[in-house]
C-alpha cells in the first residue's frame, strides 16, 4: 500500500484524533494556566498554611508520573466516590501536571521583576492587587512567555498517554489502525508529522505573536 492510499482509507481516523488531541490540548492548557497562576500566587505568601498548601501540590504532581497521576484520576478516584468521564478524566491529569510546572513559571516571573518596580509601586501607594496588577504581573507576564511556550509544547505532546484510558485521541487512533494494518511506520510516522505541525504550526507561533504584543504594551518594541 502506498503512502497516498493510507492516507485516503485512514486519514479521517487520524484527523478525527487529531481534533480530539487539539481539544483536549486546548483544556489542558486553560486548566493548567489557572491553576499555575492561582498557586504560583500562594507560593509567594506569608502565610505558612497558604504556602504549605501549594507547596505540597506542587511537589507531589512535579515528583510523579503523569501516567501515574492519570491512573489514580480514572481508576481510583471512583473507589472514593467520584467517577469521572475518560475525556475529562484525561484533561484534568495533564493541566494539573503541567500546572504544577508552571506555578513555579509564574512565581519565578514575579520574582524576576526589578526591586526597583515593587519600590516605584509602594512609593505610588498603590494597595497589593492594583501593584500586581498594574505593575507587577504585565512584566513578569512577558517574562513568562518564553518557558511558558516550551510548556504547552510539552503539554501537547503529554496529552498522547490519555489513550491509554481509551480517550479517542490521535495516538488512540494511530495504535487502533497499527493494530489492524500493521503499517507502523506509515501509522507512527503520520502521527509524529502530525504532532509537530500542531506544536510547530499552532503553539509556537501563537506563543511568539502573544510575546510580541505584550512587548509592544509595555514598550519595549514599537
């Protein structure tokens, strides 16, 4: 079989996964953000039960395996009462993964913004949100965005394990069809142009037309 005769009888498959993998990408990424900004916060307070709190997040999402953490999502979770759907099931393990990463993305932007700025705010007597707000967080904000990128690249390329709790997804899709035709390379090889063209042609374009608009608000190109 041809490489354009694969692609006319199973390319609807893998673009049909290809979709599921873009959304599951997409709230991955939405949830991840969330969280990271929420506990990248908490990290930076002076309460001990606030810090502790995201700490210990933090550290056991970034010290175990996302397949693991997937595992006891979809398969455990019920054994307490609360039984989730394999496609949410599957989102909610990688942003909740990734979000652990990017906590500490966030805090260390924060932490990158200049003394000078935190000084200049105070002298302002602005209240601790409208700092962070109007101040603070647009700087670190850009300073983010670089590492920020390379995550949701990463995050793209997690999103592959939600097949095996049989989320529909493209590597679910490229091992169904392997499994019958037995057609790796043009099965494997098809699903890895596939990623990248997701990572290479949507993630990082965006990432870079998102780093230039910030830039321009803040003046730092014209």
């Amino acid at each position: 079989m041809s490489y354009i005769e694969f692609l006319t009888s199973y390319g609807p498959q893998l673009l049909e996964g290809s979709v599921t993998t873009a959304k599951q990408t997409i709230l991955a990424a939405t949830l991840a953000v969330m969280i990271a900004l929420v506990a990248g916060l908490m990290r930076l307070s002076k309460n001990r039960f606030v810090y502790g709190t995201a700490t210990v997040y933090i550290e056991i999402f970034r010290g175990t395996s996302l397949l693991v953490q997937l595992y006891w999502i979809f398969f455990v979770l019920p054994l307490f009462g609360l039984t989730l759907e394999k496609f949410t099931a599957g989102f909610i393990a990688v942003g909740m993964n990734l979000g652990a990463y990017g906590a500490e993305l966030v805090r260390g932007g924060i932490l990158s913004v200049p003394r000078g700025q935190w000084e200049a705010a105070t002298a302002l007597s602005m209240p601790p949100g409208k700092r962070m707000r109007r101040i603070i967080f647009p700087q670190a904000f850009l300073n983010m965005l670089p590492p920020w990128g390379n995550l949701l690249i990463e995050l793209l390329k997690g999103t592959a394990l939600v097949a095996l709790i049989s989320v529909a997804d493209l590597m679910f899709m490229a091992r169904k069809i392997n499994g019958t035709t037995y057609l790796s390379a043009q099965v494997f090889g098809s699903a890895l142009i596939i990623y990248y063209l997701m990572s290479r042609g949507l993630v990082t374009p965006y990432m870079r037309w998102l780093e230039r608009v910030m830039a321009r608000k803040l003046g730092k190109i014209k």
